[in-house]
C-alpha cells in the first residue's frame, strides 16, 4: 500500500510527532514500505514509541484526568 505525501504528512500530524525527530524517518518508511523493510533499531523505535502513540494517541481531551462516577 502506498501513500502520497499528502496522506504520509496528515498521519505524522496525526502522531504528534517532532518532523525532525528520527521517528517521523521510521513512520513513513514503515507506512510507505511496511514494518517489515525496517532495521532491527527501527524497529525498536516503532514498537517502543511509536505503536504507542498510535493505539492512544496524544489529543488534549485525552490528557484531561477523567472524574470518578
């Protein structure tokens, strides 16, 4: 699956990640070529970091302590 550069920008927005962090290397290379054209380190960076801020990524409503019922 290929992505433009449109859609690769819009998902590193989505991410909230630092555009010179080595992160934002590592997602579009695994966005555009698949986790598996990654390097043992890149790897540890997707599953350490990244795979993290996919499944809940940072939005301000969720940084908000939620009040027990």
């Amino acid at each position: 699956m290929e992505f433009s550069d449109s859609e690769l920008n819009d998902m590193i927005d989505f991410l909230d990640l630092d555009p010179r962090s080595a992160a934002v290397a590592v997602a579009r290379q695994c966005l555009d070529q698949g986790y598996e054209s990654l390097t043992h380190a890149q790897k540890a960076v997707y599953d350490n970091y990244l795979k993290s801020r996919l499944l809940d990524p940072v939005t301000p409503a969720a940084s908000v302590a939620k009040t027990p019922e």
